[in-house]
C-alpha cells in the first residue's frame, strides 16, 4: 500500500495504560465495546498488541476481538495522519460527483481510502453519509463539515493540512 503508515505494535508505556483500561471498566466480555472505545480514545488506534491482551483479560480469542474491531470502521488499527479528510460516498454525494472527486483527492495525496500520506500528514477516509445530502458532495477534514466540494476546495484543504 502506498504511503500507508503500519503500527502494530504499541509503544512500551502502554502496557500500564492499556492494563488501567482493562481494570476501571471490567472484565466481562459485554464489556469489549466499552474498552475498544476507551483503548482508541487513549492511543487513536487499537493494536495488534492491545487486541491480544484485550482478549486474555476477557477470556475471547484474539480473533474475536480483531473481528469485532474491524467489523466497526470507527475503529483503526493504525495511526491516523495529524490530519483525517472523510470524503462522503453515499448515493446523494454519489450523484453529485463523489467518485470522481475522491479519485482526484486520493490521487493528489498519493494514497487511497484507509491510507496515511507517507510523512504522516494526512488519513484519507470513506464515510457514507455527514448528514449534508442536499448539499453535497460532502466532506469532512478533522471534524469540521464541508459541503458542495469541488477539486479547488478540497485542493485548498489539503494545502492547508500539507503546508
């Protein structure tokens, strides 16, 4: 994959965070949304390592947990870039040019869908629906809405997050 960034493996001191998680919310197995969230609140992404240990402390195979978390796409299992653009693919943004927009982006960025820039700076993501259908196309970049998105706005976005 190009530009992806892959961290599968957690950074040492988070074996005492992750094992604080584990203990202040519990140790059943209704238990795993609750943990998953606050393990990515904590990191931004759930690793490999976290998954694995997740699954011991609540008696699941690690094959569980990695089903569970890559069932959700809110959930990462790499790093984001400092940045994140969601672009919209619902039908309504379909209609109005989506596809087409979402090749020039990932195109301009060097990556695709799931993908981080390889210096980090920007996560390229697929959302199906923000809620603006009547003005779309649609996107989103680090939480703020943009709607009727063209190639020159969403070009000015990304050489705001880029610079």
């Amino acid at each position: 994959m190009r530009g992806f960034l892959l961290a599968t493996t957690p950074a040492p001191d988070t074996e005492p965070r992750l094992s604080a998680i584990l203990t202040a919310i519990g140790d059943q197995q209704a238990d795993l949304m609750n943990i998953l969230h606050a393990v990515q609140a904590e990191f931004g992404f759930i690793s490999e390592k976290s998954m694995r240990a997740i699954a011991k402390a609540l008696n699941l195979t690690a094959a569980e947990v990695h089903g569970v978390v890559t069932f959700y796409h809110d959930f990462k299992t790499a790093p984001s870039g400092t940045h994140v653009l969601r672009l919209c693919r619902a039908e309504a943004c379909k209609s109005m040019g989506a596809d087409h927009l979402a090749a020039e982006v990932a195109s301009a960025l060097g990556i695709g869908f799931g993908e981080t820039t390889a210096d980090g700076a920007v996560t390229l993501e697929e959302v199906f629906c923000l809620g603006l259908c009547a003005l779309a196309p649609a996107g989103d970049l680090d939480g703020k809405q943009y709607a009727r998105l063209s190639s020159e706005r969403v070009a000015l976005l990304a050489g705001k997050v880029r610079a």
